[in-house]
C-alpha cells in the first residue's frame, strides 16, 4: 500500500485532565466511557474550485484509512469568492457522503454571509442560509457511511431553525457545534438598517445552545466538552469592532469553562493557519489564561491538511493533538 500522509506530533494539551491507568481500546466507531479514541477535525476546504477537488479526495481518503471514531468539518466549504449555487453546495455534499466514517458539519460565513459578494453571486445572504439548511441538514443524522445519530437544537421548538447546532457525545466526552462565522459573526456595527436581527436571534439561540451543552456535561459527569465553530474569535489581527461579533459568546464560553472545570476544547476555522493555544483568560486572575480552556484552529485553504485529537481519560491530559499531512496537499 502507498503511504501518502504522515502524522507530525504536537505537544500534547496539558488540560487538567483525570489522571488513572490507561484503560484497553473499546471497539472501533463506538468507544465506551474508559476507552481511548480519536476523532479528525479540518475545515475551509475546499477552497480553490475546481483544483482543490482531488486534493480533498486525497485527504478524505487518508482520514478513511485512519478510521477515526467521526470527523467534523468547521466550515467554509468554498471560498468566498466562488458562486453560492446549489451545484456548488451539492458537489461538496457528494463529497462528504465519501466519508467511510461518520462526518459533522457547520457552516462557514462562505457558504451564506458572504455570498453577498458580487463574485459570489449577489445572494441575500438569508436566502442562501436557509438552502444551506435544507440541503446540509435534511435530518438529524451525520454524513458519511456510517451514520452518527445527532441531537439538534432544532428540537427545542423555540429554536426549531437551528438545525445545524448539534451534540452528541463519545467516551463519556460531549461534543457540540455551535453556528459562529466569520466576517464578524454577521454583526454589522453601527447598524441603522436593521441588518442585524439574524445576528441578534441566532446569538440567543447559541447562547442557549452553550448552556444546554455545559448543562448536559455536568450533569453527566462528563469528562470534557469539545465545541466545534468556523470563527476565529481571537485574532489579534482584526479591527476591534469586530469584538462585538463575539464578545458576549467568549463571555459565555469564560463562565461556562470556569464553572465546568474540567477541560474544554474549542475547534475553529477561519483563519486557515494550524493553532493552538489557551486564549482565555482566568477572571480570578487576569494575568493568567484559563488553563482548563484550548484553542485549536485547524489549517485550510491552501493546505488542504487535516488534524487529530485523541481522547485518552487514562492520562493526565484528556486531549492529544497530531496534524494529519497528505504529502503534495
């Protein structure tokens, strides 16, 4: 067999995990409360249409043949200057159904908020949300070939259109997507045209969203909680209006962490460089970051590259994280 990826090591994430002896592996795709698994993460991809195509096939080839429990893609499944059509968003979902495993996904502001753009097509933005939703999100169940049963906000009837918000959980670990994009979350400042409703509304319903999922994980004793969204919420880069797109969701994911105190890790986009950090800081001590809080931004774009997270409860740190490269990607 040809190998054409490689796994590159990272430190491991020192995230306050339970220490214990390293229990035996649990069946594959179905890891029990003891057993360590792994699961992939990637996302803006693919960005360069039609060329990015094969070299997505080559990456979702590499991540079948490392059989993770399931993958999660964070989003932007174009560029934002390629046309939002259906033919565009179908030929990605033909994509994902290639999956031998099961395959989570929540949209990028490419695939709605900036489809606005005249190279984009001069979409309402809205419309082409609510088509992103019917044809990503048909049910409540993952893509891939083996499927992943899913609990949907949608569920809740007072955020019935929230379908792309979704948990489930693995070893004993929870896991959610939360509806974050960039280009500032769709938050227009200084807004006198009443742009920002779908802001306002989807925000409400995210931060519902984040205490339903920390509820869940502490009543069940969880023993860590994985968040999955397409923004880069800490780049230092940005305008400081930008804050306002997501400045009361880090207040929630600070609380939320804070009062969880067992590791959280968040997987983001958007930026389309490898990271990870700890970008939160402590509120009892402001001169030190959140220690049980991780950042990990996966590549993208031009790297058509992948990343994954084993999940260990027999060591000290809960999460371990190796970049997955495809060799010419």
């Amino acid at each position: 067999m040809t190998r054409f990826y490689r796994w590159l090591g990272l430190p491991a994430l020192l995230l306050a995990g339970l220490a214990g002896a390293r229990p035996a592996p649990g069946r594959p795709g179905a890891p029990s409360s003891a057993s360590t698994f792994s699961f992939v993460a990637l996302g803006d991809m693919p960005y360069s249409l039609p060329a990015d195509y094969g070299r997505f096939e080559k990456l979702i080839g590499a991540i079948n043949q490392q059989r993770p429990t399931f993958s999660v893609h964070v989003g932007d499944i174009k560029s934002g200057s390629t046309l939002c059509t259906e033919e565009m968003y179908g030929k990605v979902l033909t994509e994902f159904k290639t999956f031998e495993q099961p395959l989570v996904y929540t949209p990028g502001d490419n695939e709605w908020t900036d489809c606005n753009r005249p190279k984009a097509g001069s979409y309402d933005p809205e419309e082409r949300l609510a088509v992103v939703r019917k044809m990503f999100f048909a049910d409540h169940n993952s893509f891939g070939k083996t499927k992943l049963a899913l609990t949907s906000q949608a569920l809740d009837p007072a955020f019935a259109a929230y379908v792309e918000n979704n948990r489930w959980t693995a070893g004993n670990v929870a896991f959610a997507t939360v509806h974050l994009v960039g280009s500032n979350n769709n938050f227009v400042p200084n807004d006198a045209k009443g742009q920002n409703r779908e802001f306002y509304e989807r925000q409400r319903a995210n931060l519902a969203w984040l205490d339903a999922v920390f509820a869940e994980a502490t009543a069940q004793k969880r023993l860590g909680v994985v968040l999955f969204t397409q923004a880069d919420m800490f780049n230092p880069a940005k305008d400081a209006k930008d804050a306002d797109g997501f400045s009361e969701i880090l207040g929630a994911l600070t609380r939320h962490a804070v009062a969880f105190g067992r590791p959280v890790l968040l997987v983001n986009g958007d930026s389309h460089r490898l990271i990870l950090d700890k970008p939160l800081l402590n509120p009892a001590s402001p001169k030190q970051v959140l220690q049980n809080f991780t950042r990990l931004q996966v590549p993208g774009e031009a790297d058509v590259q992948a990343v994954r997270i084993t999940v260990d409860p027999g060591q000290p740190a809960l999460f371990s994280v190796q970049e997955l490269v495809v060799l010419g990607n």
